[in-house]
C-alpha cells in the first residue's frame, strides 16, 4: 500500500510542523511591527472623539430596544389590510 495520506480529507491529514525559522521572528517582522508601532501607537492611544462616543452609545441603545421588542410581549404587529400592507 501507498501513502494514503494524500487519499484522506485535508482535516484529516496529518498537520506539518512549522519551521524553526517561523518560530522565531524573522527580521522583516521585527522590523516591519517596529515601524508600524513607532508610527501608530500614539494615535491608537488617543481618546475617540465624543461625537464617536455618542454614534456607539446610540447604537447599543437602539440594539438594546429592538432586542426588547423581538424578545418581549410588548410589541405586536399591527394586522394588514385587505391588499396586504401595513396600516401604518
């Protein structure tokens, strides 16, 4: 009998082991994470500005009531009319 490896699902193939070299960092990415930090890291680090704030703070809220809508008794659907739409 062959190898069978090649016969069997890819998630069932034995997995390669990496490298000693992709273990260690190499010196591209040392370099490269260096210059992205130096160039980043203060703007990662500033506050989001307030009107940011208020856009996410406005989403979790109305997320929070459409989620209390679909979860609760508290909303019922208004019955459609003879032609199918909403009386709305």
């Amino acid at each position: 009998m062959a190898d069978d490896r090649h016969k069997a699902p890819p998630e069932l193939r034995p997995r390669k082991q990496p490298s000693h070299a992709s273990r260690e960092e190499r010196p591209f990415d040392v370099w490269l994470n260096r210059q992205l930090h130096a160039m980043y890291d203060d703007i990662a680090h500033e506050p989001l500005p307030r009107d940011v704030l208020d856009l996410i703070e406005r989403d979790g809220q109305q997320a929070a009531a459409e989620g209390t809508m679909k979860d609760g008794a508290s909303h019922q659907s208004e019955p459609d009319d003879e032609a199918g739409r909403d009386k709305r």
